[in-house]
C-alpha cells in the first residue's frame, strides 16, 4: 500500500473537459509529486499545435502555444506513461483529454473584418500580428491584441448610432459582404470556415478594395436617397418610398439579394395585379429593395414598399451597393 501512494499520479489537467476551450488554450498538467529536471517524455497534443512544452513548478508543466487551432477542432492531450519524479517514481500508465474548440473572439473578428477593409472603421494597435504570420494570426483569433476602433470621418450620424447601438449588425452586413466576395455561403453566420477564409485572407493580403457603403433613405419631403461610399457622399437623389397602405419600414438592413433587372409582380391594393420591369434592384428587407422605377415624377410616396429611383441614379446606385450593405430608412 506504501509504495500505491508513492506512484507519480496526473492529480489535475486544464482546461477541464466540460465545455468548448479556447484554440490557444495553455493546457497544463500537474503531477502528485515533484518532477525529476529531465524526461524521456512528454506531452501531446493531436492534431499538433506550434508551441512548446515548459516546467512552471515543481509539479506543473504547461503548454505555450505559439498558433491556434482552428474552431470546431477535436483535440486529444495525451499525458504518456513514462514521466519521472525527482524522487524516482514513474507515471504507469497513459492519461488522456477530449476537447472541442470554441468559437474565437468576437473582438478578433471585428478587428479582422475592420483590417480587411469590411468595416467603416479602422484598427489602431501597436501589437496586432504580422498580416502574413499564420501561427501568429490563428492564436489572435482568441487573444485578440489591445486595440481601439476608429469610425472614419464623414459618416452620418446615423451610422455612427448604429455602430454604437446596433454594432451586430454592422458586423452581419460586413459578414455577408465578406462571405459573397469569398464565395462563402451568404448567411451573415460564423462558421469554422468563416474564420478560416478570414485569416487566409488576411495572411494573403486579400483585401477588400471595393470599399464601404452606407444608403439612407429619407421619407422627409421630398423624399431622398444619400449614398456614401468610404465617408463621402456619392449619390444624392429624389427618391419615393411606400404609400400609407403599404409603407416602407423604418429601420436598417443589409442587402441580400441584387438582380440587375426583373419584373416585380404582385397585387396592388385595389386588387388589381402588377407585372413592373424594374432595374439596378436590391432587396434589403423581404420584398422592399432600392431598384430604378420609371415615374412621373420622384420625391413622394408612389410605390409599394420599394425605394423606387430615377434611372440614372439607380445605375449609379447599383455600382455602390453589395451584398451586406445596409439601408438605413428614416
């Protein structure tokens, strides 16, 4: 029974097993006894992870990761038989961890989509990681570096209330534009290949040269649509937004759908059907999108939810908007 206790046991492992750990977790193993200077062994991780092994005490050895494992990740830590106690004692017998990786930092992503150019603000930090460092760039992604966001110059307040207020879903329309460029499922959802298109593109410098837009909508009379594009207003023009039987909801959107023409179907609310061609359209929210609208005249409530433009305007529109843009109406 004395020489039972006296076997070199695992007495603890981190992170525990119960829930998903972070990609760059500092897995640390600490024995019952304390540790001879020197091993035949050590450690394991698969799949392998950069980084390296070091004695933090006595009894305790933690994992420094250099890089990240990728999200959804299963890891096994294997702990082999074979480690010797200063005392002499040996560990008998192999122990093991099952893991999951988590989702990484909401921050990074914000600080990735921000670098890429997806956002209308931009990344000021003195310890972000090199862009083409891979194992640098994949241990960011859950130890973001310190860093603050700056909104650019020239965005409407608008903007700026939704960047403070609503910044989910700034980053969705960011999202949705950066997974249509990437040929990415377009859902505004984070996905174990969302975040590995993300730091592929950072580390192949793959940024988004189209640069930002920002489309309000205004139903002050008469009613107008501003473009920004970068900061700078681009387009400004008559525009009509919905009749009181069936108006155009106030709020924002991003854009998912553009069609560059189609004929818009449906009932008007005398009971009549309608079969419009319409041109340079985009769907921002169900069946509302900014699309050209042959009138009489723009600048007042005409259509049925649309915000209808002048074909000239709408064509220039059409050259800004993408998918994820967001269409605020106000």
């Amino acid at each position: 029974m004395a020489a039972t206790a006296q076997r070199l046991r695992v007495v603890a492992v981190y992170p525990a097993t119960r829930g998903a750990i972070a990609g760059d977790a500092a897995f640390t193993v600490r024995f019952s006894q304390v540790l001879a200077d020197s091993q035949p062994v050590t450690p394991s991780l698969l799949p392998r992870l950069a980084g390296r092994w070091r004695k933090v005490g006595p009894r305790t050895l933690r994992f420094f990761a250099a890089s990240g494992f990728s999200p959804g990740t299963r890891v096994i830590l294997t702990v082999p038989a074979g480690f010797r106690a200063a005392g002499g004692s040996t560990l008998s017998r192999p122990v093991r961890e099952h893991y999951v990786v988590g989702e990484p930092s909401t921050v990074r992503l914000v600080q990735l989509l921000a670098t890429l150019g997806y956002l209308p603000v931009h990344l000021v930090s003195a310890q972000n990681p090199p862009a083409g460092d891979l194992r640098a760039q994949m241990r960011a992604l859950y130890s973001p570096p310190l860093g603050r966001l700056v909104l650019g110059r020239g965005w409407p307040a608008s903007l700026r209330s939704l960047w403070t207020g609503q910044r989910a879903l700034v980053i969705r329309g960011a999202v949705m534009d950066f997974q249509f460029q990437r040929g990415l499922p377009m859902t505004g959802i984070l996905t174990p290949a969302l975040w590995s298109a993300l730091v592929s593109a950072l580390v192949h410098r793959q940024y988004n040269h189209a640069g930002y837009t920002y489309v309000v909508a205004s139903e002050a009379s008469p009613e107008t649509l501003t473009l920004y594009h970068n900061g700078v207003v681009v387009l400004r023009t008559l525009a009509n937004t919905g009749i009181s039987v069936s108006p155009t909801a106030l709020g924002t959107y991003p854009v998912y759908e553009r069609l560059r023409s189609q004929v818009m179907q449906g009932i008007n609310p005398n009971g009549v059907p309608y079969a419009d061609p319409v041109q340079f359209v985009s769907y921002f929210n169900g069946g509302d999108a900014v699309h050209y609208m042959p009138r009489a005249a723009y600048g007042y409530p005409q259509s049925l939810g649309c915000v209808e433009l002048p074909y000239a305007a709408a064509a220039r529109a059409w050259g800004y908007i993408t998918y994820g843009t967001l269409v605020t109406v106000t």
